[in-house]
C-alpha cells in the first residue's frame, strides 16, 4: 500500500471530496509523464523518443518477475535515478524491453 499515491478526489459522489489511495496506470502515466518532461529539460529540450525510453527503462525499479510482467508492466519509475544517473544509449527491440 506505500507505493501508492494518497490522493484528494472525488470518485464516488459528485461534491462529495475525500482521499483515497489511486494505483493503476491512471496514476503511474501522470508520473511517468512527469519524470520526461523533467529528463527531456535537463538535455536542452533535444531529447529522442527512443533515447527517453531507454533512459527511463534503465533507471526504474523492475518488480516482480525481470522484465514485463502482468502485474507491474515494465516496471516502476524513479526519478531520482532517471535524471542523475549516466546511461548509455542503447538500442532496444520492442521484444527487449
């Protein structure tokens, strides 16, 4: 339950506001979002796809099973490490990640 996010919000009745704790990719995008905006401003605004991908990928904490699996996807981003570590480019098939 500590990984999840403790959230203001309003999903049961409308007016009605409460926290609750959301998971899911309606929570993990927002974050992931995040954490490449801040990655694609450290390099200048001159940041690849592909070279985003990798870097985010290298630097999270893979859960569960190594690699993709049906409970955690790919795995966990840290922003911490995405923007101070070093990570050398690298080419990723779809089926590598």
């Amino acid at each position: 339950m500590f990984d999840y996010i403790f959230n203001a919000g309003s999903n049961q009745a409308p007016g009605a506001a409460f926290y609750y704790w959301p998971v899911g990719t309606s929570m993990a995008g927002q974050h992931a979002a995040g954490i490449a905006a801040v990655l694609i401003g450290k390099n200048g605004c001159k940041m690849d796809p592909a070279h985003l991908l990798v870097k985010m990928h290298a630097t999270a904490d893979d859960l569960g099973k190594a690699g993709r699996d049906p409970y955690h996807g790919y795995s966990r981003v840290h922003a911490l490490r995405a923007v101070t570590e070093s990570v050398t480019p690298t080419f990723i098939t779809k089926a590598g990640l």
